[in-house]
C-alpha cells in the first residue's frame, strides 16, 4: 500500500469511529468467548425494525405492519450474503475481521451451516469494526472487493489469519496476543491479502482513496451499537438477537426452531 492510501484509511477510520462516541478498549474482552456445551438463549428482548428506536418488548412475531420476512429484509439491508435470496431463515453477522472468533464461525461453523441447510438458511455479512484501526481498513478494503465483485474472496483471504485459532485452547488473552493478531493486519499484510484476493490494484487504489463503503460501514455500526452490542461476533437470526460464538449444534437447534417457527 502506498504511504497515501494509508493515510487515507486512517483518517476514515477515526472519522468512522469517534464521532460515534464508541469508546472501546484495545483488547480480546470485545472479541466474544469460547463455545459452550449448552444452547444459548437469544436476548431478552428481540431486534425490531427499527435500529435507532428503543427495543420494543415480547416476541418478534408477523404483525400485519410487520412481517418476518420484511424484518429479515430490513436487517440483511443490501449487505453481501451468501444462500438463496429468499430463504427463510436469515442469519445476520456483525463482525470484525481482526476478532479470531469471528475468523473460527467463518471457517469452521458457518461452512457446516451453510452444506446442512443449503436451501433454508441465507448468511449475511455486516461490519462491527470495533477492535482497533485496523478493524476498519480491513472494513473500508472489503467495500472495495465488493465493487470488484470479489467480496467473499478478500474475506476469505482476511479470516485465512485465524485458520490456527483455536477458541478452546488454554492461552492467556492478553495484550501481547492482541498485538499479534493486530500484526496480521497491518499494511503490508492487507496489501497482501488484497493481492491474493484477486483484486485490480489501480481501481482498488482510487476506491479507497474515494471511501467508497464509508456510510455503510458507519450505518452498521450505528445499528451494532442501537443493539446494545459491545463485543463480536453477534447475530440477528429471524429477528432474535444471539451473542458470542457458538457450536454447530447450537446452530442446528436455534435454526431448526426457526424453521419450525415459519412451518418448514
């Protein structure tokens, strides 16, 4: 990456985050924790329609205003996803691509996913850049593959940095493994990945210089935080809203119901 570009992908970043007032710390407590045996339960309350309005109260159920699939609709936004467009079941992401946890979902849960229910489930990405400036770049260069119709290649390529992760492995989270995980994100490493991915440089260049996904990325954000998230991954499934990373048997449950719930 030229001096320039980078400098460019700074500045958008603080502009994306501080204005925002999201004030989070440089360090693994906001990338979520390890897998657990049992079933998690969703949120008290649901995701409604409405990101920046207040939470309403009870079950996500259809209203005549309000029906599943527009809520699901509403949620995926125009994001990249991957699965049939009208699934009914409809699985939002709000990531970081510096978070390893995110990186384990992408390469281990999320392809389990997606061969059990090929024609059921559609996933979507949406940016939670909230670790480190760092988070942000990898954002604002995912915006740009997608201009290039290469998306899931340069996401694919950025959560290659968290193929030897393992969230069960007893390592101390501490400010030397954020470092490290920061590292694999710097500029050179993004170039990289950029390079791999496929990508036209000169109209990856000028997309980045451009900004090109800025309001997105700060939209998505914007929604994140309305949720009450602090931490990635997190998930709208149907209109529920689950936390942290999960096993594939607690996809398989949590999926099943949904598909019970909407009589598939």
């Amino acid at each position: 990456m030229t001096q320039k570009r980078h400098q460019v992908i700074a500045a958008t970043g603080k502009q994306l985050i501080l204005p925002l007032l999201i004030v989070f710390s440089l360090a693994i407590a906001a990338c979520s924790a390890a897998p657990s045996e049992d079933i998690p339960e969703p949120t008290d309350t649901p995701a409604t329609d409405e990101p920046l309005a207040d939470t309403m109260e009870g079950e996500p159920q259809p209203t005549p205003e309000i029906t599943i699939e527009e809520m699901n609709a509403f949620w995926a936004d125009d994001d990249p996803y991957l699965g049939p467009e009208d699934a009914p079941v409809v699985i939002v992401e709000f990531s970081d691509y510096v978070c390893p946890y995110c990186g384990y979902f992408s390469l281990e849960i999320l392809p389990q996913i997606l061969d059990a229910y090929p024609e059921e489930v559609r996933f979507v990405h949406r940016d939670f850049p909230i670790l480190a400036e760092e988070s942000v770049a990898t954002s604002l260069a995912a915006a740009c593959a997608l201009e290039q119709d290469l998306f899931w290649e340069l996401h694919a390529q950025f959560f290659s940095a968290h193929a030897d992760f393992d969230p069960e492995a007893d390592v101390e989270r501490d400010e030397a493994f954020f470092n490290a995980l920061i590292a694999k994100f710097s500029e050179v490493e993004i170039s990289r990945y950029v390079d791999e991915a496929g990508l036209d440089r000169d109209a990856y260049d000028t997309c980045i210089e451009n900004g090109v996904g800025r309001e997105e990325i700060v939209f998505d954000i914007q929604v994140g935080s309305q949720l009450g998230s602090e931490s990635v991954p997190f998930y709208i499934i149907n209109g529920y809203v689950y936390n942290g990373l999960l096993p594939f048997e607690a996809w398989q449950e949590i999926i099943d119901a949904a598909l019970e719930a909407r009589g598939e």
